[in-house]
C-alpha cells in the first residue's frame, strides 16, 4: 500500500516500522524508489525534515502559544 500514497507524515519510530528498517535515510530511499513523491518525518521538538527524489530539508519547530492542550496528538495535520 506504501507506493500508493503520494505523502507520508509520519515518526522517525513509525518510518522504521513501515519499512523494516533501522536507518531513516536508506528507508526514506525505499520508499521515494517504489513512487512515494513526499516523506516527512516528524522529530518532535527538532521540527521535521521531508525526503524527496531530489532534496533533503529540514524545517526547524517554531515557538507557539499553547491555547489548549488537550488537542490532536499530531498538531501539524492542522496546518492543511
């Protein structure tokens, strides 16, 4: 199901696991050659660094007001 998805957000934890692998670079690798376009991986409190066929990039956290806590586990699927 992997090569069927056009974006992956998902924890450095959670890419392992979908590839069976223990390095998140060569896993991300996998997944760009079997067509994913886009992997983001979340770094909690280090922000995310997304994976394509021709870039690697970081993308720092940024400082926010908290206004309620008891939110979505992954905040940043809010941002769509």
């Amino acid at each position: 199901m992997i090569e069927k998805a056009d974006l992956i957000l998902a924890s450095i934890k959670e890419i392992k696991v979908l590839a069976e692998a223990e390095d998140v670079d060569s896993t991300c690798s996998k997944m760009l050659n079997i067509g994913v376009d886009i992997i983001a991986v979340k770094i909690g409190s280090l922000g995310l660094t997304t994976h394509t066929e021709s870039e690697k990039k970081h993308i720092p956290p940024f400082k926010v007001d908290e206004i309620d806590p008891t939110g979505p586990e992954t905040p940043m699927i809010q941002l769509s």
